[in-house]
C-alpha cells in the first residue's frame, strides 16, 4: 500500500512525513531517497501477528508494510512543469494524505484550514478535468478518423468530465472511482483521501468545518510535536505521550485510517517457519491472496485451508482447530476475511 502525501505549500507535509517514519525505535524504517521523491517503508503493527508469533514459534515474522511517498517538489500555483511533476508523482499513491495547515508559525498568517483544503481540492479536480478532456478529444479525433471508439470508455469519461465540471471529485461515484478501464488513468480525485489536519502542539482538536466532506475521513496529527517524539528513544517518548494525551501515535492512527479508507484488510500465512500478515483489500477472493503471496499459488491453485484468528486463539493451533472442524476448505472464489490465516494447497 502507497501512500502519497500531498498538500498546500509550507503546509508541514515533511514534517509529518518524517512523523510517520521517523518511527520510534521497533519499527523498522527504509528510507530510499530518489531524485524526486522520498519514500518511507514502515510496518503496520498488529497485536495478532504478535500472539501468531507465540503459537508457532517461527524463525521469521514479517508485518505487512505501508509506503509514504514524499514528493520533493511543491506545488506551485500556476500550471507550471514543476507542478506537473508534483502530480505525477503523486498519482503513484494508492491513496492520498492530504496535509492541511492548523498551526501558526512566527510571521506567518493564521491557519485557514477550510479554505486550504478547497483550493488543493480544485487543484487535483482541474487535474483530472484536462487529463479526461484531453482524452476524451483524441477519442473524437481517432472516431473521425476511423478507428472506431472503445464506448465504455467513451462514456465513463464523460461522466468523468460531468461531474469534474461540477468542481466534484471522483472519488464521490464508485462507479467511475473504480472503474477498472479508467484505472490507467490514475485520476487523483478518485483516489481514497485522508485528510490530516496538522495542528499546534497544545490543540487538540478538529477545527469546525461549514461544508461537510461526504467521503474523506479527518483526523488530528500535531505533526511538529509527533516529529519530535518520533525521534526519540521509546523511553523518553512514552513520557511526552503520556504528558501531551497521546494515546496511539500519529503512524498508529494514520495507517489504522487509511487502511480504513482503502478498505483494505490482513491475513496471514505461515510457510517455511515464517508468519507473515499480508494487505488485501475487502472483496478480495482466495485466488487474488494466493497471487499475493506468490504466481506460482495462483497458477497451481487448488483449495485454501482457511482458519479465523479467533478460532486459532480458541484452539490455541491449526492443528487443533482442524480436528474440531473449523479449518475449512475454500476454494477459488472464497471472499477473504480480515484475520484469516490461510494454507494454500497448490500444484506447479
Ligand atoms: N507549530 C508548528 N509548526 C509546524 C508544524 N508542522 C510544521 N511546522 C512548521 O511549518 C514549517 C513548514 O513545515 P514543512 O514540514 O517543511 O512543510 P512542507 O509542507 O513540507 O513545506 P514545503 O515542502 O516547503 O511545501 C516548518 O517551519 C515547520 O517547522 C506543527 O505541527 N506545528
Ligand atoms: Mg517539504
């Protein structure tokens, strides 16, 4: 899972980036620092893959990992190359986190977090709005010419354009969000949002919005002070959360949402001696987790043996809960469920 941060100038997108990675002594944290954009690896905890660790004992656990992408450039105001490589990188994310301003800095005006969000949001809706007009013209022209129009497409992207003209996102209509023929478009208002308000050190809360957001989820993150705590050693941050009310680091809450709003869900294999939780997204079936963890399980799939982590805690071992009748077997098509543990029976 990407995630692309983007945001208003001077908004704290760094800083909350390094927030998020700077990550506090357990996690492990890549940092790759390519010419454009800097990405951050981080581990999602997970209290189960913890207690999978004490069932079986392997010699090797591996998370499931979330990826930051902190583009370098800013955006700038007018329709500018600099901009356009902003975009381009951030249109890599799964899903954007959009960094809104709610602090004050000496000498700069106070926040208006409102009005910030609205002018990026026009911004990535202008976006979209010439990639599909752009389209949709050469679309028009190769029709006159005689190649004849692919008119599903022809007519998801002037619903598209209907409802960017409207100042509307994508991401308002599942039905052109997720259309599979538009993904190679990787139109940035139909990518799930998390909104991050980066507020002060000593505030707390959610600043009250008039309009409200029909889709994006909100939450609080004061970036400078989760920075700070960041770097720290756990010891000494466990005092600052304790003394500023920080239940759950800004990483925690920030991957719990955006799992959130990707729909995305876990489960977990054990094969050679390693547990392993993997990212799915809700709806996912056995064959798409099978490809996941490897071609060759898709290719030869044959049956999955699933097991619900509450039934391997009730049994205490697969091999327990496989006696009782509660390992069942699946077969291609079985909707994954959030906390399966899965054994791929397969044939190369
Ligand atoms: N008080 C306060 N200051 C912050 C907070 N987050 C960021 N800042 C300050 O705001 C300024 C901009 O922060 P950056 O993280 O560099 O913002 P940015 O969006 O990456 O900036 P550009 O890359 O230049 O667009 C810096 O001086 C930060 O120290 C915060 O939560 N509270
Ligand atoms: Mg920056």
């Amino acid at each position: 899972m990407k995630l692309a941060i983007t945001g208003l100038p001077q908004s704290g997108k760094s800083t909350i980036f390094y927030a998020l990675t700077g990550a506090r002594g357990d996690d492990e944290v890549r940092k790759a620092s390519h010419a454009e954009q800097t990405i951050g690896t981080v581990r999602v905890a997970d209290e189960r893959v913890g207690i999978l660790e004490s069932i079986y004992k392997p010699k090797k656990t591996t998370y499931a990992q979330v990826e930051y992408l902190l583009p370098s450039n800013v955006p700038a105001v007018t329709q500018s190359k600099a901009e356009n490589l902003f975009w381009n990188q951030v249109r890599l994310g799964d899903a954007l986190i959009h960094v809104i301003r709610n602090f004050q800095t000496p000498g700069s005006s106070p926040p208006t977090p409102e009005p910030d969000y609205w002018r990026l949001e026009e911004e990535i809706i202008l976006n979209d709005l010439m990639v599909s007009e752009k389209r949709l013209e050469r679309i028009e022209l190769d029709n006159k010419r005689g190649k004849k129009p692919d008119e599903e497409e022809r007519a998801l992207l002037k619903s598209c354009l209907k409802l960017l003209e409207e100042n509307r996102p994508l991401r308002l209509d599942p039905n052109l969000s997720e259309a599979p023929s538009l993904r190679g478009f990787a139109f940035l208002s139909a990518k799930p949002q998390l909104i991050v308000i980066n507020n002060d050190d000593e505030n707390e809360s959610l600043p009250q919005w008039k309009s409200s957001l029909e889709t994006s989820e909100m939450l609080v993150v004061r970036g400078r002070l989760e920075m700070e705590i960041a770097s720290m050693a756990p010891e000494e941050a466990e005092e600052f959360l304790v003394a500023y009310n920080i239940e759950k680091s800004a990483l925690d809450r920030v991957i719990r949402s955006s799992y959130h709003a990707l729909r995305c869900i876990s489960f977990f294999t054990v094969i050679n001696e390693e547990v392993r939780a993997w990212t799915t997204t809700e709806g996912a079936s056995a064959l798409d987790a099978a490809g996941a963890v490897h071609s060759d399980m898709k290719k030869g799939f044959i049956r999955a043996e699933v097991l619900s982590f509450e039934n391997l805690e009730k049994y205490g071992s697969f091999q327990e809960a496989k006696k009782s009748g509660d390992v069942r077997l699946e077969g291609k098509a079985y909707t994954v469920q959030d906390g399966d543990i899965i054994q791929f029976r397969f044939n190369v």
